[in-house]
C-alpha cells in the first residue's frame, strides 16, 4: 500500500494542482471553491490549498464534536426560523475545513422541492448561515503524520420556513 | 497516511458497473461504441478530466445513459443536487430500469425526499416483474428503502406491511439491517412483543450493531423492566465504544444511534 499511495495520490490530486483558467468548463474538482475577496475572510486559509480533500474521503462520515446529534441540537436550540410560507426546500451550505478545524468559504445554494435553484428570503439565509460559521467543533481530518482540508456542507430542509432535518 | 490511502481506493463509490462497450461494436455503432470507451477512461471521480472525459463520451454517443448518471455522482456526494438531478434525470430518461432505483435511493439517502424516492421506487416496480434491486450502497433492498420512507412520512404500519411482505419473499435473503428496521417500527407502534422477536432476530443475524442493543433496552424501558433495560443499554454503549454501530461514509443511516443517545438513557433517572 505503501508503494501505491504516492502514485494515487497524485493522480487524484493532479487536477487540484491545476489552476483556474478563465473559460474552464470545469473547476479542478466538482464543488472547488475558490477564493473570493468580495465575501470571504482573508484570514481563513486552507492550509493547503491545493489538495482539499472531501469529508467523505476519510472514511467516517461526518466528523464533529457531539457527533451529529451536536449539529442537530445546535441548530434545533438557537435557528430562530419564525412559520412562513412558501420557504420551504433545501438550503444547502457548502464550506472548507481547514487542517486548523477552522471554518471558511461558506456558499450557499438553494433547492426547491423539484430540484430548482431556489432563492429563500435573505432573514432564512442569514440565520443559517451565521450559525454555520459560528459551529466550532469540527474534527480536524489527520493520519499518523499529517493534518488536512477538506469540504463539508450541511444541508437544511425547510418546510414553511420551520427546520426539518439537517443532511449530510 | 495509509488509511486515508485505503479509503481513496475506494473513493469512486456509488460510482456505476462500466458498460460493456462491446455491444456497440456488435451493434455496428461506431459512434456509441467510442462514446462508451470514452466514458469507461477512468480519471479521478469529480476532477475536471473525468468530467469533460464523460462530456466527450456524451458528444459521441448522446444516448450513452453510463455518461451521464457517471457524470452526476459527484455532485450528489458533495450536496448540488440540482445539478445532479438534471444529470440524473437524463439517464433516466434514456434508460428507466436501469436508473430509476438508484435515482430513488439516493434521493432516500442523500436528499430525505421520501415522496420523490416513493414515487422512483414504484414507478420501477410498475416497469418490471422481476427484483426491483438494491440501494446503491448494497445494504437495502428497494422496497425496504421505500419501507422507510413510509416511515419517515409517519406511515408506520405502511412500513411495516412493507418489510413484513419483502421478507415472506421466496427468495429474498434478508439484508443487514431489515431485522433491525422491523424491530424499530414494532417499538414505534407499540408492539413490545413484536419488537424484542424482531430485535433478536437482528442480533442472531448481525451481532455487531449498537443499535440492537439500545432499541431492546427501550422496549424494556417501557415495560419497566429496568435491571434488562440497563444491561442492555451497557451492551450499547460498549458495542457502540467498540466501533460496532451503524456507519454509512456520506450520510447518518435511519435508526442510527449516537453515543449521546446511548448516555443520556443511562444517565436519566429511572
């Protein structure tokens, strides 16, 4: 196995090494995202930028302090989603985290129930996604030697504006 | 590094059998034949070459339902399921048998949208009189996937009748968890009886799941039986401490139970 990770290694990540070139149909994974000065934090940074992995490459799941009956809990005591109608759907929220357990590069995408892009009321998004930023427990990915990035979302159903579940 | 090196191996799961491109070649269909050599050229799922890879494959042979259902895997494992579904939705279209129950599963597993998963499932079962098949992930025949969607709609006794039917099958083979789904919606409706023969059912057939532990402890719970309901809850907890418990890499199974759980039960005075 020893033998075969280098090689794996860099034939997954030879697309994330690539840079983005204006008019690439693709990004160098589904789901990259990159920097951006006008909405993110200049002081977050993966700590290696050009391989951040998914949450689900590790092996376990989600990995968060509490497990994730702690993200349930979280959003169940402090999203304050008042009834309204029509906001109902999937608002997903798609961020990294970094090799320091820290958080950034949070984007937001909604869904209606057929699957359409969907824009929820901005007071939905806002409080969702200041909670997202505010969760501090995420379990820093790491073998026996190193530490990594990687990709997380969460995924909120909402029916009427009231919190059904959280995926993944 | 080893183990994250084990788990990439296996990375491209939920990831399609690659067609056989020679039956294009029999065929005499030049175009789809070299489409389908294209799409079967593996790059790293999700990277930009496998995805233009799978483009080129659609360009040569727009019919080439692989291409497409291939293509839209990493969108739903990283949570654009709009993007997904247009993908999806195409090999559907192309080829209905052949995707309509993986559409349904994932729509079950990935999005918790139990009416369109519902409505996936059945429409197979009308195409076809044979097995409708298995969630992608191997663990679940289709109609017990459905099963739980009834569920998780609040048709609980629908669930039931289910499983209960799936199971009587002449040729089915229970899978891993459907004992334990069973045993779960027996001690939802108030069936203790039924949820302690169907639990222990599920620990004579897998006994390295936490959960059959800890839903046989809260049966017991309910009939005040607390010396059973502690011991039971203990084995919980040190099966669950033990790694044995229900895990799915993307997403938190139905039933699955947490450590919390597990604590809090203990930890709340009988």
């Amino acid at each position: 196995m020893k033998q075969i990770f280098p090689l794996l290694f860099l034939t997954i990540f030879h697309s994330c090494a690539q840079s983005v070139k204006e008019g690439d149909k693709y990004p160098p994974q589904v789901g990259d995202i990159s920097f951006d000065k006008n909405i993110d934090d200049p002081n977050f940074k993966p700590c290696d930028e050009s391989r951040v992995f998914q949450y689900y490459n590790f092996g376990k799941g989600l990995q968060y302090k509490g497990e994730k009956p702690a993200i349930d809990q979280y959003f169940k005591n402090k999203a304050r989603l008042s009834e309204r109608a029509g906001e109902s759907g999937f608002l997903t929220i798609r961020f990294i985290v970094n090799c320091e357990g820290k958080t950034g590069r949070f984007r937001v995408m909604g869904m209606d129930a057929q699957y359409q892009e969907k824009q929820f009321e901005k007071s939905v998004v806002d409080a969702l996604l200041f909670l997202t930023r505010q969760l501090d427990g995420w379990v820093v990915a790491h073998d026996d030697k190193n530490k990594f990035d990687y990709y997380q979302y969460l995924t909120f159903k909402l029916e009427d504006g009231k919190l059904i579940e959280i995926m993944p | 590094m080893t183990r994250v090196a084990w788990i990439l191996l296996f990375f491209p799961m939920y990831a399609f059998g690659q067609p056989n491109c020679n039956v294009y070649k029999m065929k005499g269909d030049s175009m789809c034949y070299h489409g389908c050599l294209a799409a079967n050229v593996d790059f790293p799922q999700g990277s930009r070459q496998s995805q233009l890879q799978f483009d080129k494959a659609i360009e040569l042979c727009p019919t080439l339902d692989y291409a497409y259902a291939e293509k839209a895997v990493p969108y739903l494992k990283r949570g654009d399921f709009v993007t997904w579904r247009k993908l999806i939705d195409k090999a559907v279209e192309l080829n209905p048998l052949g995707h309509l129950g993986y559409r349904g599963w994932c729509r079950f597993q990935f999005v918790r949208d139990y009416k369109g998963a519902i409505e996936d499932i059945e429409r197979l079962s009308s195409l076809t009189r044979f097995d409708i098949g298995y969630g992608a992930n191997s663990d679940y025949q289709l109609n017990v996937a459905r099963a739980l969607c009834y569920k998780a709609l609040g048709r609980k006794q629908q669930a039931i009748q289910i499983i209960e039917k799936q199971l009587s099958q002449k040729d089915y083979s229970p899978m891993t968890y459907d004992y334990l789904h069973l045993g779960v919606l027996k001690l939802e409706t108030g069936d203790d009886a039924g949820a302690i023969v169907y639990l222990k059912k599920s620990i004579a057939y897998n006994d390295y799941l936490a959960e059959n532990y800890y839903y046989l402890a809260l049966v017991y719970k309910r009939q005040r039986k607390m010396a059973e309901f502690k011991e039971q809850m203990e084995k919980a907890k040190a099966y669950y401490l033990k790694g044995y418990k229900r895990f799915d890499p993307y997403t938190s199974p139905i039933d699955k139970i947490y450590l919390s759980d597990i604590e809090r039960e203990l930890s709340t005075p009988q």
